[in-house]
C-alpha cells in the first residue's frame, strides 16, 4: 500500500482499515445482499480478508449470486454462527469473481478455518455445487 499525502485519500484508507479490523476478529459475517424491492437478505458466511478486501465463498446457484448481479451494495455485520449480529454493520460493494479465483481463495480460507472450511467444502462438492468466489471492497464512507 502506498502512503499518500492527500488527506482525502488518507482518511478512506483509514475508515477501511478501521473497519476490517472488526471485521477482522468475526468468525462469521452476516452478508446482506438487496432484492430488487429493497429489502435485504442477510446470510451468516465464512470469510477471509485479503489485504483491504473480504473473499466469501458462496455455491454457483446460490440465491445471494443473483441478487448481487442486480445490486452489488452490500452490509455486513460480525455475527454468531446462527447470524445474529454482534458488532456494527458496514456497507460496501461486491464483485463476483471468475473461477480463477476459486482455488486460492479456498486456500486461504481453508487456512483460517483449519476444520469448518474443508469440511464444508466437502460436503459442497459431495452435493453437486461448484464454488463462487465474491469479492467485497468496504466503502470507507460509511
């Protein structure tokens, strides 16, 4: 990362930063994507920090891929595993990657949940799913 001089640029690399350190400590996010109604749909997910951005792996036909086609804002919130939240709520804005991205994003997932990623990895593949990879840049406005 580079240092800028430009306080501008200094502060959205803070509120960045200051935000995926919460995020940071969560074992489990709540990923709220938007219906074209408006209404959000939150869904607790494992997930991984890649430098400044999130990496969620997701299945290829799961509802969330098609909402974020339409509307890529997302909010997040750390969450239990049942997906209650238990911190503040961040916004941003999601990108679904292309299966290039799938194995080192599995790798480093698999890193930080050393039993629940393979495992649910495992069990996705034993059911016929393919991975998606979503990207998430936090938006240091919010």
């Amino acid at each position: 990362m580079t240092v800028s001089t430009d306080p501008i640029q200094a502060s959205i690399a803070s509120a960045v930063t200051t935000a995926s350190v919460d995020l940071a400590d969560a074992r489990f996010i709540a990923l709220a994507t938007f219906r074209r109604t408006g209404e959000a749909v939150e869904t607790p997910v494992l997930f991984v920090q890649d430098g400044e951005r999130l990496l969620v792996r997701t299945a290829h036909d799961a509802g969330k891929l098609k909402r974020l086609r339409n509307d890529p804002t997302v909010a997040l919130a750390p969450c239990d595993q049942r997906g209650r939240p238990v911190g503040a709520v961040v916004h941003g804005r999601a990108r679904i990657l292309g299966p290039e991205a799938v194995g080192p994003a599995l790798h480093l997932l698999h890193g930080k949940y050393r039993i629940a990623g393979p495992l649910f990895t495992t069990v996705r593949h034993l059911r016929g799913k393919g991975d998606v990879i979503i990207e998430i840049e936090l938006d240091p406005a919010a």
